[in-house]
C-alpha cells in the first residue's frame, strides 16, 4: 500500500472515530394556541407538540400572565398514546397577554427550555 493511500485511508478512519455524536433535542414543532396568536377567547388547554418523545417526570409547561402570576391549572401532562405531547390546563383568563413557559427532557437526555407568548383579546 502506497504511503498517500495509507495516510487517506488513516484519515478516513481516524474521522469516523472521533465524528461528534449528533446532537439531538424535543424542537417545538407546533402548539396551540401558536406563539404571538391573538384568540377571541382562552384556550382550555395549551397544547404543544415535539419533534421527539418526552420523558413525561421530566416535562413541564406553565402559564404566566403580565403580571408574573402563574395562572395554568396545574395539570401538566405527556399524553400517553402521544409522547411527543405536552399539555396543561388554562382557567378563563381576561384580556392580556399570557407567557407560555416550557422545559421538557426528551428520551435521550436533552433539555430544552423556553418560552413564547400569546394574546387573549376577549369577546368584542
């Protein structure tokens, strides 16, 4: 084996072992209502969805109005038969903007948190 080949076929080798792991997280894809939405009236649930499974102990989401007061009804949940799920339950809120807040833990150990916001605007 000629030596330029040895060194190519070393480099090959040597850039398959030590390649990074991919790095993987739950991206938001989706929720509802959407981020900056404005709606007639509250949702009863905000629901969001990911692009992986969640680790439902390890997954939370809350509401927080403008004055900095959570106001989710505290239910947070992983739909079982849809592990890509995320919800929580929303009292009757009055007009205002309202901050969705989330971190979730995905099956292969990454955590994302964030945050996103939405308007209820109230009947006309």
């Amino acid at each position: 084996m000629s030596s330029v080949l040895r060194v190519v076929v070393c480099a090959a080798v040597l850039g398959l072992v030590s390649a990074p792991p991919a790095l993987a997280h739950a991206f938001l894809v989706r929720s509802s209502p959407t981020s900056r939405a404005t709606v007639v009236r509250a949702p009863e649930r905000v629901h969001l969805w990911f692009n992986e499974r969640l680790e439902p102990a390890y997954s939370r989401v809350s509401i927080w109005n403008g004055e900095a007061q959570q106001v989710a009804a505290g239910d947070a949940r992983v739909a079982p038969t849809e592990p890509r799920s995320l919800s929580v339950g929303v009292p009757p809120l009055p007009a205002g903007v309202y901050t969705v807040k989330y971190r979730v833990l995905s099956v292969d150990g990454h955590v994302v948190e964030a945050e996103f916001a939405f308007t209820v605007r109230g009947a006309p």
